[in-house]
C-alpha cells in the first residue's frame, strides 16, 4: 500500500528536524550553575558562607553563580567583604531578589552584581545608614560622614555596572525603595524572573560586562543547577549572630547564675547560665560588641552582690537595675545598618528590666534571710529571755526558750526571777537576770 504523497512528505519533514536538532549533552559536561539562598542580615557568618561558595564556583569553573537574597540588611564591613569577593571572581554572579526584599546592605550587593534580578512583588532600596544605638541628628556630622561615604560607595558600584548612579544615590540619601517594575525602569536591575529556570533562560547567550570592563558571553543552555547550602556549624553561628539574641543569652545567662549563687546546689540554673554565657562568647567574635556595656552588666550584678553584704536601702539594687539596662542597650558598638537590634531595642530593654526585677527581688529575700537572726541551734538562744527554776549562785537551772538548761551567772540570781542569756558554752549557757 503505498502512503499519499503529502503525507509522506510530511513524515520525512519531520524526521529531518529530529535528526537535525542537537541532543542535550550529557549532564557531566552541562553548563554548571551555583545557587545559594540568603534569608538573613548579612553579618560576617552570611558574609563568610556567601564569600566560600564564590571559592567553591571558581574552583569547580561553574558558568554562573546565582545567590537568591532576602534580606533587611546588616553590617556594613559584611557587606563590602562580599561585594570585594563578588567584583573578583572570575565566575559571573547573579543577585536574585526573590523573597520580600533586599534592603539597606542587601541594595548594595543588588547593584554590585553581574546582573541583577527581581522577582514579582519584591523591593530594594532604603539603604541610608542606620546606627545600632538610634538615628543620628541629620546634621550630626557623625551621620554626614556615613551618608556621604555610603552614597560614593553606591555610585561607584552603579557606575562601574552600568546601572543608574542617580537612583541608587537616593536610595541612600533619600532611603529610596523601589518595587521590582520601578527598578527595571530606572536600569537599577537587569531583569525581572519567576524563578531560576527563567533566569537561565533570558541569560543564555547573552554577553555580560564585567566589574574590570572585560566581557563574558553565557553559554546556559542545559545548564544544571546545584545548590550549596550553609553547614551545620555556619547555621548555628548565624543564629546565635543576631544581636537579640546575644543580648539574651547574656542576660539569661547573668540571672541563671545569680539565682544558682544565691540558692547554691540547685545545679539546673548554674548549668543553664554557664550554656548562655559561653555561647554568648561564641558570638563575641561575630558582632561589633561594646565591652563598655558588658562592664556594665558585670557591674550590675556587682551591685546586688553588695546589696547583700552592705545595708543601701535599695540603692544598689536599682543601681545594679540601671546597669543592665544601659549596659543592655549600649551592648554592641554603633555600626551602620544593624537591623534586628533596631526592632528589638525596646524589647531588649523589657526583658533587661525584667531581669533586674528578678534578681533585685533575689537579693532582697537573701537579704532579710542573712539579716534575721537565727531562731534555732546554739545562736537561736542568743538574747532569749527565761525563767531561773533555781537558785543561781553561781550555777543553776533555767527554763527557756522551751527547754531546761544548766546555766551559770556572774551574779546571784534568785529562784523564779526573769533571765536573759547571754551566751552559749556546749550545754551551759551563760545568763543575766533581767531587770
């Protein structure tokens, strides 16, 4: 039976494009594609994890690196350690906004990258710079400084990317902020993508510049994404990097062992408290910390450990109050963009002041305890007042303080006749008649 002559024609037409079309190459041989995610501040944890997987994309010759940032902010020397490491590597880098925003530090490693990307709904911007202990006056020249410095910084990122010098100015100056339509408008941002795969898509076969003026033609088709994620130790370390939560453990820390010094053997806060302050220590090295306000916490817990031995009326408990609080707040040196300490501020200063409250409330009681005097043994007696049930000349018995005891006076003292005693020789005690 012999086929139509059009459909024939059609069947061998196709063939031919199946025969002709190139087959994906084997995917040992596919372009490589790097893709970490950041959803943090960017402290030197982030910065460290952000600055290996550039290593680790330049060691294994990827074809790109895409980091997809969601981010408030963070340190400013974090974020200029990440965009050197991104203006030096021989590997392009993709800055893929994609969570809510990448805003303050965040706008800057946005405009430091190869190309820039957005995803739907997102924002960038606000990038002025912020103190951890509060907003300076805007003509303190403390905040002039940091404002011009940041802005230069901006404009020499923009202009050597090719990005709109102008706009990313205002985003310090004016903490700008800009949705992902506006950013694209303004040539802050190179594309905007739904996700990964429409990255690679737009990119392939486009031809790039780089930060040294060199130009990079991308070659994604087939390409294979393969994620780098932190290690457990770098999580961890991010987490305990936050400014809030080292000024708990610091304060927890403080009131776990104060309770364990002022209620010996009951382990548990000793334990809790020793955990606390070591891993606040741990974070030491990661956070700009003040130890001006550290010496304050040490010197408030100093002043309820006088409060014990020293009668202050209470002055040296709501001395030792201030310090913690004033030491909570001053706990970490006033650096450029440190969010998080921002948004907590009031709340570390409740909890400060709860602790205060906790441990001044501890010493109180101790106080009294240590003060009252003792109501049983040997010092129990001590000013106790009896009743001689003999004659004492100079010994004698005397009923007091619920019990018969062999007793000794200096001077004579009558059968029934009040007794006060005066003090305690293993089982006589020495007595005064009271009169």
């Amino acid at each position: 039976m012999r086929l139509p002559r059009g459909l024939a024609a059609l069947g061998l037409l196709i063939a031919s494009a199946v025969w002709a079309a190139p087959a994906a190459p084997p995917a040992e041989q596919a372009p490589l594609v790097y893709s970490v995610t950041v959803d943090d501040v960017i402290h030197p944890i982030t910065a460290l994890f952000i600055k290996e997987s550039i290593d680790t994309a330049n060691k294994a010759g990827a074809a790109l690196l895409i980091i997809k940032l969601n981010t408030p902010g963070g340190l400013m020397d974090s974020m200029e350690s990440i965009i050197s490491a991104m203006t030096a590597s021989k590997v392009p880098i993709v800055v893929y906004v994609n969570g809510t925003k990448a805003a303050s530090a965040g706008f800057f490693l946005t405009i430091a990258a190869d190309v820039a990307v957005m995803a739907p709904g997102t924002r960038i911007g606000a990038a002025h710079p912020v103190l951890s202990s509060g907003e300076l006056p805007k003509d303190s020249p403390m905040m002039a400084k940091l404002e011009n410095d940041a802005s230069a910084y901006a404009r020499t990122l923009a202009t050597n990317r090719g990005r709109n010098a102008k706009a990313s100015e205002e985003a310090v100056r004016k903490s700008s902020s800009f949705t992902e339509q506006e950013a694209l408008r303004l040539h802050l941002i190179d594309y905007i993508c739904r996700d990964e795969s429409e990255i690679l898509k737009d990119l392939d076969g486009k031809t790039i510049r780089r930060f040294d003026g060199s130009s990079t033609t991308l070659h994604l088709r087939y390409a294979r994404i393969v994620p780098l994620d932190m290690s457990a130790r770098e999580r961890f370390l991010s987490m305990i990097a936050n400014p809030f939560i080292a000024s708990i453990l610091l304060l927890v820390g403080v009131m776990a062992l104060y309770v364990e010094f002022t209620h010996p053997g009951m382990i548990a806060p000793g334990l809790i408290g020793g955990i606390c302050l070591l891993l606040f220590a741990l974070s030491i090295p990661v956070l700009p910390v003040n130890w001006i306000g550290i010496g304050l916490v040490a010197l408030g817990v100093v002043m309820f450990v006088l409060e014990i031995k020293v009668p202050s009326y209470g002055f040296l408990t709501l001395g030792g109050i201030a310090c913690l609080v004033v030491g909570s707040l001053i706990l970490f040196k006033s650096s450029p963009d440190l969010p998080g300490m921002q948004a907590a501020r009031w709340l570390i200063v409740a909890i400060a002041v709860a602790v205060g409250v906790v441990m001044a409330i501890l010493t109180t009681l101790v106080a009294r305890s240590l003060r009252r005097r003792p109501t049983t043994g040997a010092s129990g007696l001590i000013a106790e007042v009896g009743t001689a049930t003999t004659d004492l000349d100079p010994e004698g018995r005397v009923f007091v303080h619920g019990e018969y005891w062999n007793a000794r006076s200096a001077a004579p003292i009558r059968k029934g006749s009040r007794v006060r005693v005066m003090a305690v020789r293993d089982l006589l005690i020495e007595v005064e008649e009271v009169r």
